[in-house]
C-alpha cells in the first residue's frame, strides 16, 4: 500500500515542476491506509528572491 502513496507524492511532484508552479517536491500524509493529506511546493519565481543571484 504505501508504494500506491509514494507514486502519489510523485505525481505531484512530477505536476508540479512541468507546471513550473514551484519545484519537484510533493508530500502525502497517510493514516490508516488513506491519504489524510497531499501538497505540493509552491515558489515564487527565482527573479522576486531578492536574496537569490539572477
């Protein structure tokens, strides 16, 4: 069962950089067999990190 939250997490990660909504990251939390929760990073793009070399 958790490789079926695993590929999950994947996919979302996999969405999200084709996206360009932020970076490959995703995230699934399971209890109980089920997905209580599922996210993805969001970043703002590299240009408005003012911190961050252009």
């Amino acid at each position: 069962m958790h490789e079926t939250f695993l590929q999950h997490a994947i996919d979302l990660a996999v969405n999200n950089a084709k996206t360009a909504d932020g970076g490959p990251y995703g995230a699934v939390i399971a209890k109980d067999n089920q997905i209580v929760a599922a996210a993805a990073t969001k970043s703002p793009a590299l240009t408005t990190r003012p911190h961050m070399p252009k």
